[in-house]
C-alpha cells in the first residue's frame, strides 16, 4: 500500500525503486521508505536467480570463493538483520524474476505511475525503451569509484591490489554505458581499525544509503558536476577474473596489514585519487 507523506516543506520525491533481493537492498529500500520527505509508490525487486552464491555453487574448485561469499552473506546479516526484521515496510515491494525489470509489465507499470525519479541500486542493467524515459530523472549507484573501477566487484579489487582508497560509492544519472553516466556525488569508503572486506563494504552501503536519500530529497538543489579527468589507469572489472588465487591474495593482504597502513597513509593515498562531491549535500 502507498503512503502518501507531506514532508516538512511539501517537496515530496514520488519515486520508483529498482533493485534486488539480498539484505543490502532489502535494508536500503526500507530505509528510504522511513524519509518523510520521499514517497516511495513501487519497489521492483529482481530475485536471486543469479546471485554470487548460486553462481559459485555450479563451479568446480571453489572453495575459498566460496568461504568468501558465505562470509559476506553473514556479515549482511549481522549489519543489517535486526534493522529488517523490525522497521515497517514502506517501500510497495513487487517481487519479479531477475531480468524482468525490462519486461513489458513492469515498463508499462513505471510509465504508467510517472513517477519524479526512478532510483536504480543493485538491478540488472536497463534497456530501452526505460533507459531514455526518464533523461535526467533516472538515479543509479555504482558501488565503486569512477572512472577507476568499472564493471564487476569494483569494490572487491581495490582491497587485491591493496588499495582501500579506490573503493567507495558513485551517484550517477544512468545512461547505455556500464558505469559511464554524469556523476553526481561520490564518497569514499570509511576503514577502520580491525576491518575485514564485509565490514568495510557493509559500512559503505550504509554511507551510501543516507547518501542516496539526500540526493533524492535534495535533488532540485544538486549542482552539476564536471567529470574528472580520465586516470592514466581505468580497471575493468570483469566477473571471470573472480578467482580461487584472486581470493588468497585478498585474505593475505589483510593478514599482512593492509588496512593498518592504509589508515597511517591515508591522506596522502586519498589525495591523489580525487574524487567528485557535490557541493549542495556537504552541509547535511
């Protein structure tokens, strides 16, 4: 059921969700769903036909993928379990196939609500005729720091190549390209002392979800940002570089105190990787 909210000011956001089903999105869509000032009309929540733990269970040698992907499901349980299991659901979840969010029933759907934004996190990639619909009025998150990490675990590779300064959270308008719209915001991951890669990343969804919320709620007074310059070195992240080896040399980064020195560099390692950051949204 939509609820339909006033806000402090009247300047409510009607918007449609696009996402997934893992607790990160689960926690994400609730949490918006609790904005005064945001009116969530429907929620499209692709299923988890393909996610990282079914892909894994139909490959042979893998066991230390494995190990990972299970550690990450249960450090999203520990961050964000008892927050779904006691915050009321605003959000007017539709539950679809992953993939259907191009479908002819869920376009007509969205066409039909005309909502102000469409707001993407963690959905299949979207096509026409959805993809020109809403020019200008179509959010998506990458979770990783364009123009440097493109494509697939854009956050995991950072910590292999033992680089905690290359993960963080691009807000964007959506376009044809993988990770490729006009940026509106950026933030860099929180690390802290005695992190692991599911806290690290699991702190950095929640950063990015009150991140997300301010910029629909802010989004009239958004400045327009210019990109940055391309970096000499843009990694393309790729699914089938997810390697058993890929894995060990991630575990033996942080054993060998990856983040103890990063966190006595910090500064100088965060100052020369720049990232873009609106300034309509520092005062909150």
């Amino acid at each position: 059921m939509t609820i339909e909210k006033s806000g402090q000011d009247g300047a409510v956001k009607r918007i449609v969700i696009l996402t997934g089903s893992e607790k990160r999105h689960i926690f994400f869509r609730l949490f918006l769903g609790l904005s005064e000032q945001i009116n969530i009309i429907r929620t499209f929540c692709e299923g988890l036909e393909k996610s990282l733990m079914l892909r894994l269970a139909g490959q042979p040698d893998n066991a230390l993928r494995l190990n990972h992907a299970q550690a990450r499901e249960q450090s999203e349980e520990d961050f964000f379990g008892l927050f779904i299991q006691h915050t009321t659901d605003h959000s007017c979840p539709v539950f679809i196939p992953k993939g259907e969010v191009n479908s002819e029933a869920c376009v007509n759907e969205i066409f039909s609500i005309k909502p102000d934004l469409v707001v993407a996190y963690g959905c299949s990639l979207i096509r026409e005729p959805l993809l020109n619909a809403f020019a200008g009025r179509f959010l998506n998150v990458h979770l990783g720091l364009s123009p440097y990490y493109r494509g697939s675990g854009t956050n995991y590779w950072p910590l292999v190549h033992a680089k905690p300064e290359y993960i963080g959270a691009t807000f964007m308008h959506i376009d044809a390209g993988i990770d490729t719209g006009p940026v509106i915001h950026q933030l860099r991951a929180r690390v802290c002392w005695g992190d692991t890669p599911s806290s690290i990343g699991n702190r950095l969804i929640v950063d990015m979800t009150r991140t997300y919320r301010l910029i629909i709620e802010q989004f009239d007074r958004l400045e327009r940002m210019s990109p940055l310059p391309l970096p000499k070195q843009v990694h393309v992240c790729k699914s089938r570089d997810f390697t058993e080896e890929s894995v060990t040399t991630l575990y033996e980064n942080f054993r060998n105190g990856l983040v103890e020195r990063y966190l006595l560099e910090r500064e100088d390692r965060c100052m020369a990787v720049p990232i873009l950051e609106n300034p309509s949204l520092q005062m909150y």
